[in-house]
C-alpha cells in the first residue's frame, strides 16, 4: 500500500513541475540564444521566478520519490 501511495505522489510531484516549468517558459516567451545579449534577461528571469522555482522544487521531490520506491 506504501507503494501505491509513493507511485501517486510521484506522479502528481512530476506532473505538477513539469507544468509549472512550461507556465514559466510560456510567460518568457521565445528564446534566441545565439544572440548573447539575451542572455542576461533570461538567467535574471530564471533565477528570481516563481514558478520555476517551484517547478524545479517539485521535479526534485519527483526524482527523490522515484529513488525512493525503486
């Protein structure tokens, strides 16, 4: 039964910061990093956003999850 629930919140942790990372990208917009000069606003939008915190916070704990039911 411990499994299953370990399997769920894996699941659920895995999906919700994919879709997290995705709303964050979306919200930035088209990325062109051949041109340099875009690389500061994108590593300045990376590093103080929400949601990709959030994201990356969550697929952590989906990568932990899944160590911990293998």
């Amino acid at each position: 039964m411990a499994s299953l629930i370990l399997l769920f919140l894996l699941s659920l942790t895995q999906v919700l910061g994919d879709i997290w990372l995705s709303k964050a990208m979306k919200q930035f917009g088209e990325i062109n990093l051949v041109n340099s000069e875009n690389w500061i606003p994108l590593i300045s939008y990376l590093l103080t956003n929400f949601w990709i915190w959030l994201g990356v916070i969550f697929l952590m704990l989906s990568l932990g999850l899944y160590l911990t039911v293998i």
